[in-house]
C-alpha cells in the first residue's frame, strides 16, 4: 500500500493563504534560479525551504519573531509613537529648558 501524501492538508502552510513573509523569503531565495529550473524543480525547492525556515533550530525562531513584528505600511503618514519614548515635545522642552544643545538629554 501506497501513502499519497498530496491528499493531506500540508501542516506547514498557514491556515486561509499564502504567507506574506514566506512568500517574500523564498522569491528571494529562488529568484534568481526561476529561468534556470523547471517548475517542479522550483515546486521542490519552495518545500524544501519551507520545511527549512519553518522548522530549523535557528531559522525558525528569526521567522517567528519577524511574523510577531506589526506590518511594514505601504504608504507614508504619521505613525503613533509612543509619549514614554526619547523623542517627543516633552523631549525637546526639556533640552530647551537645560540649553545644552542635545535632543532628550543624549549626547
């Protein structure tokens, strides 16, 4: 008896689509190769780096903590910071008040 893995749900992609990030790992990883491979050699690398980035002792930490990060915005605007932060008026007011010419009191 034969075992057809492409009948079960693969338990490295996300739930509900691609991932974004992986998506943009591996068109970097394989972009260069895209004219020199076929496309089930590409098929097989994507799964191979997958299972890589998803599972390795060191890579898959770097790619969990890169998924925690917020989104990068696509578009310029104002970002809300934080007031507890080094910059801010509050900042500015203070280095004003002392005159010595540095920006949150750093130097």
């Amino acid at each position: 008896m034969t075992h057809d893995a492409s009948d079960e749900p693969d338990a490295l992609e996300p739930p509900g689509g691609a991932d974004p990030l992986l998506e943009d790992c591996l068109a970097d990883a394989l972009g260069p190769y895209l004219g020199a491979l076929s496309p089930e050699e590409i098929e097989d690398y994507r799964r191979l780096l997958t299972i890589f980035i998803k599972t390795h002792p060191v890579a898959a930490p770097l790619y969990d903590r890169l998924r925690a990060r917020p989104p990068v915005p696509s578009e310029s605007g104002e970002v809300a910071r934080d007031a507890s932060g080094a910059g801010g008026p509050a900042a500015g007011e203070a280095a004003a008040a002392r005159r010595d010419g540095t920006f949150g009191g750093r130097r």
